[in-house]
C-alpha cells in the first residue's frame, strides 16, 4: 500500500484532512466491500473531512468536464489571487470581476461558464450563510440529506459536486462520490447493473460499503481507473494477470479475445 494518496486533486491534497481507516479485509460482507477492502490494501484506507467546505466546492467545480492536470492549477491560481488576502474567500469571490475570474481560471477549460458559477454561488452562500465560517458549519453539521439537498439547488452543483463537499468538507461516513471512473468501474466488475446511471450506482454502492469505508473506496477507485481500469484499454485486455483485481471483475464490456471495449451498458 502507498504511503498516502496523492496530494493533488484526489482529496484535496494535505488540505483534506482525515486520517488512516483501520478495517479488516476477512470480514467484507459484499462483494461491494471485498472489492473496497482490495482497492485500500493496494493504494491507501483514509478517512476525510476537515476541508473549508467553500474551497471544495470552487475545486470540485473547477474539476468539472476537465482532468486534474487542467483543473489544479486554476485552483492554484485562483487560491493565489482570492484566497490569499484576509478577507473571506466567499466575500472574495462574490464580490470579484467575473472578467478577470475568467482568466485566472482559464487553465480548467469552460472559464466564462465556471467563472459565472462560482461568484454567483459565493453571492449566494454569503447571502444565506454569512460566509466560508457558516457554510463550513452547514456542512459538517446539518443533516447530510438536508445539506444534499440544498447543495444540489445550487446552480451548477450535480450529485457528484455535492458528494464531494459531504465527504472531503463535511467528513460524512457512507457518502461515495461517483465520477467517470467509479461509474465506469462499478458496473464493469459488477457492483451495479451494466445499464445503471451516476446516481444509481452511488445507491449500489452505498448499500453494499459500510459507511467507514466509502471515503478511501471512492479516492481508492478513481487511482484504479486511472492506472488499471481505463476507459478505452483496461489491462486486463492484453493480460488479465496485470490487473490485481482481476479476480474479482465480471469484465462487462470487456472482450480480450477479440479486443473490444464498450460501455457495460450497451452490453444490457
């Protein structure tokens, strides 16, 4: 197992928070759980929490349509220019030129777009929070289903955007985010049905994961997808020995002998 999981994007990097899960692989429950227990064993078992819920919620909207390598030094850049000074970072924002917003975050692509978005949603959180002080407290206190479902009112806030600012800001056990590799991932092993959508395979997942480990189960699977479970060439389809968990995949949509890849759900 890695030391620790990379400090960019993932988690948010050190600024996440958390700490090391403690959890025993024999007593997996589901195959859901099985699979998780191998995932923390090969990369990392962290707990999260701890992360300024409004920063969190500008990275994981940075991250949107784009890669980590795009969208990390927007948030760098960005944390430079608004997060630098002493007044809050809400107050910052809400209160910046949209213009030059835009420009600072151009390297996460669709600028003009997110730009808009983040100092509409500062605006916003200022307005009915005060601040990044009651926001953190909304997140970490509230009930997760009434702090869910406030955050997906939020203009360009989806399930996985507010996912995130559960697990990462809020700390909240048994919350799987899922994004293209978790999604991917999920229904190519089997963990849920090969015609599931996002929200259905988070329901699949977060039946079958005890809650203490959906945090390292999701940062865990997106290393896994990006390493061994890609998109277009998993690496099993060459050898299924390069793949550590071969053993434990249904391989929907994956055909070695011929070579072809599809989505598990065109396989439905």
């Amino acid at each position: 197992m890695t030391d620790r999981e990379p400090t960019k994007n993932i988690s948010g990097g050190e600024s996440g928070g958390g700490s090391e899960a403690r959890f025993d692989p024999a007593t997996a429950g589901t195959r859901a759980e099985a699979v998780v227990d191998r995932l923390g064993e090969l990369y990392w078992t962290k707990t999260y929490g701890g992360q300024d819920a409004f920063e969190c919620l500008v990275r994981t909207i940075l991250s949107q349509n784009t890669s980590d390598t795009a969208s990390q030094p927007a948030h760098d850049a960005l944390m430079e220019t608004y997060g630098s000074t002493d007044s809050d970072l809400v107050d910052a924002l809400a209160d910046a030129d949209q213009g030059t917003l835009a420009e600072t975050i151009q390297s996460a692509g669709l600028y003009n777009q997110k730009s808009e978005r983040i100092v509409a949603l500062a605006g916003e959180i200022r307005e009915e929070f005060g601040g990044e002080a009651g926001f953190d407290a909304f997140v970490r206190d509230d009930d997760p289903d009434v702090v869910r479902d406030r955050l997906l009112e939020m203009n360009g806030v989806g399930p996985k955007t507010a996912d995130c600012v559960l697990l990462f800001a809020g700390g909240r056990g048994g919350v799987f985010p899922v994004d293209t590799h978790v999604h991917r991932i999920a229904r190519r092993m089997g963990l849920a049905p090969p015609d599931a959508d996002h929200e259905t395979v988070r329901e699949y997942i977060e039946r079958d994961v005890p809650a203490e480990k959906c945090g390292f189960g999701h940062t865990a699977m997106i290393q896994f997808g990006r390493e061994y479970c890609k998109a277009r060439k998993p690496a099993c389809l060459d050898d299924p020995e390069a793949c550590p968990l071969a053993d434990c995949c249904d391989q929907v949509g994956v055909y070695p002998a011929s070579g072809a890849v599809v989505d598990p759900a065109d396989t439905a």
